[in-house]
C-alpha cells in the first residue's frame, strides 16, 4: 500500500543556507542600516579629535619665542570683543556707512556670543586643552576659561564682526578678517582651544554676520554694498 504525503506533513520552511551550512548571502535579511551608520559616524568623529588634537599639540611643541607675547595679548585683547568693539566705536565717528557698519558688526557679534554661550557650548560639553600635558610654555598662557572648550567664542565674534562690517565697508574686509584669523589662531596658541573650537566658531560668526545683516534694516540709497 502506497501511502501519499499530505501537505500538513510537509517538513517545515528553513532559512536559505549556503554551501557551508550559515544564512548569510543574498537572501539573508539586511542588517539594521541604524547601528552600521552610528558605528561609521563614530568613528569619523573619533579620526577627527585625533587631527585636531596633532594640530593643537604641533603648535603647542612649535617654539614661538618672537610671537608669543603679542598673540598673548591678542588674545587678552579680544576678551569680552573689546578689538571689535574699539573698531566699531572709531568707525561710528565717521560717515553714514561706516556708522551702519559699526551698528551691523555689533549686532552680528551680539548674535554670535548668545549663540555661542547660550546654546554651543551647552550642546556640546567639550572639556578644555590640558596645557600642561600638552606642554605649552608658560609665556603663552592666558587664564583659561571655566567654561566648555566648543566652541571659540573670541573666534566666533571676531569673525562676526569682520563679516558683517566687510559686507558693508569691503574696503575693511581684509584687514578685519586678518586680525579675526589672528584671534583665532592666538586662541590655539595660547593653548584655552582646539583648532576644532576655532573653526567651528568661524562658521558660527559667519552664520551670525549673516543673520544681523539681515535683520538689519535697508538703505540701498545711502550705500551699494549690500
């Protein structure tokens, strides 16, 4: 007697496998995209605290004896944008566009230290350089700052300042953002930043500059720079 299979007494379905026996191939299910992607991320963020942290200690172990004491000052200078400020004080003496200017480059350095202190360096807990480790020489130092390293607020309102007023002045453009870059830099050489920090509040200076011009209102008749 010949007995037929029925369908209920079908072996169960399997997973496909290959020659050795494993699930793993093209009918295989796909991987989680999220846990691949934050690994990558991790490790991008992680190779680039790795060059921040060769830049800042190559300008640390790079003997300056000769600039020293004027990016110190510099440095000290452009505490709480005094620069900025001075610039924009001799600036209001002068015509109607220069007094705009120095109205615009106050409100684009405002708007970059509230977004800076407000909000950068509360998103972002970034602990400051350790100078010591680092080995910077004690002719640069600067009081270091309690508050988080990201970002450089000196950077941030420098360069605000020096986008917004070249915006308006473009005759001033380039001596502003020479001495924005240099406040910069002295932040990294003194030792209080990464060179991270300082990039990051350019780009936040810039975005600042911006948002001050435009809220500033328009007198196409008293000037062509914008």
């Amino acid at each position: 007697m010949v007995r037929v299979r029925l369908p209920a007494e079908q072996e169960p379905m399997t997973e496909p496998t290959n020659a050795d026996g494993d699930t793993s191939g093209p009918l295989a299910p796909a991987p989680a995209p999220g846990p691949a992607r934050r690994r990558r991320v991790a490790a991008v963020l992680a190779d680039l605290r790795a060059v921040d942290g060769a830049l800042y200690a190559a300008v640390a172990a790079t003997p300056t004896p000769t600039l020293d004491r004027a990016l110190r000052r510099l440095s000290h200078a452009a505490d709480r944008s005094k620069v900025s400020l001075g610039i924009a004080a001799a600036l209001a003496l002068g015509g109607d566009r220069a007094r705009r200017a120095a109205l615009v480059g106050v409100g684009a350095v405002a708007v970059a230290s509230a977004s800076t202190n407000l909000l950068g360096k509360h998103l972002v807990h970034r602990a400051r350089p350790d100078r010591e480790a680092a080995r910077v020489t004690v002719d640069r130092y600067v009081p270091m700052p309690a508050s988080a390293s990201f970002p450089s607020g000196h950077t941030a309102a420098a360069v605000a300042f020096a986008t917004a007023v070249g915006v308006v002045l473009p005759e001033a453009a380039v001596p502003l953002g020479a001495l924005a870059s240099a406040v910069g830099y002295s932040r990294v050489h003194t030792g209080v930043h990464y060179p991270g920090d300082v990039a990051a509040g350019a780009v936040l200076g810039i975005a600042s500059a911006a948002a001050a011009l435009a809220a500033a209102p328009r007198q196409p008749n008293t000037f062509t720079a914008w």
